[in-house]
C-alpha cells in the first residue's frame, strides 16, 4: 500500500503541471467524490472476487492544455476492498455532457496500479496479467444541488489482452460529489 501511496502523490505533482501554480486549491480542484462500490460484477467480465470497496477521488480543474480533446477533469482516486481481494489507485480523465434537469453523464478513461494477483489458480482470485492496467468507466449522475451531486457509476479494468492472463475486473455503484 506505501507502494500506492507514492505513485498517487507523483499522480497528483503530473496532474498539476500545466495548471496555475499560483492558483488558491479551490481554483485546481473541481470536485471531491466518495462512493461504495459492488466488487467483480459480471459485466465484461466474469464474478471471481468478493465484497465492496471503499472509493474515494478528486477529481480537476481541466487545465487549458486538454481543451483541443474537450476539456476532460482529469482525477486520481482509489478503490479499497473490504474483505482484502483486489484494490486499486487509478488516475485518467473524465469528460461531462449535461443531460437537463439536473441530470449528467460522465465517461473516464485512464490507467490504475492494483495489488491483486496476475496470474493464479485460486478460484476466489482473478489472473489480471499486470501490474498496470486500463481504466474505463460511465456515470449518471444527478445534481442534488449547485454544490452536491450523485453518480451511479459503472467500471472496468484490465490489460486489454496484452497479458496472457486478462480476466478483468469490473465494479458498479454510487458516489456522492461535492463541488467547489
């Protein structure tokens, strides 16, 4: 876990190259987010493990360097299980559509450092066949208020078949978000 800890702080230092350094907090980070997620559902991929996570992100102000792809927040956040199975730092970008009505859609995409096995026989354990893997994920959220949202969040993780062994890992759940 120190392991996760390290990398999530260079994460943050990368994120902010490029933004106003000389800008208060409020003016680098756009939204704060913690959630409770199913662990393994079998979406893309088959049920091996087991329990909930605990999940937390922050999510950026864009900086004026990713208007040309359509100003996606970037975010680094993470996901703990409960019952010790597979667990997560991750970092990427998200893009926002307004639906009306209070309503919003998100899709992220980005890269996460899981401690989970890469190649095993246990039944209860997924093979994700490396260390670094793909991140990609959808949200409907609603805005509660101008300050308080939530998200019905879908995701997924894997190697994208460049391992021998990619069984993928997929969670789904809901994450409260606070603006600033």
């Amino acid at each position: 876990m120190r392991r996760f800890c390290a990398i999530a702080a260079i994460v943050c230092i990368m994120i902010t190259v490029g933004m106003d350094l000389t800008a208060s907090a409020t003016e680098v980070v756009s939204e704060a987010r913690i959630g409770v997620l199913a662990h393994d559902v079998p979406f893309v991929s088959f049920n091996r493990e087991s329990g909930a996570d605990l999940n937390a992100e922050v999510l950026f102000v864009s900086p004026v360097f990713l208007q040309a792809i359509g100003a996606p927040r970037p975010h680094i956040g993470g996901s703990l299980n409960v019952t010790g199975d597979t667990s997560q730092v991750y970092a990427g970008l998200t893009w926002d559509g307004q639906l009306g009505r209070g309503f919003f859609v998100e899709g992220m995409f980005g890269g996460a450092l899981h401690d989970g096995k890469l190649d095993t026989d246990e039944s209860d354990r997924k093979s994700l066949g490396t260390s670094l893997l793909f991140r990609l994920g959808v949200a409907l959220g609603y805005a509660l208020n101008e300050r308080m949202n939530v998200l019905l969040v879908v995701d997924h993780v894997s190697n994208a078949n460049l391992a021998s062994s990619n069984e993928g890992l997929d969670t789904i759940g809901l994450k409260l978000g606070y603006k600033f």
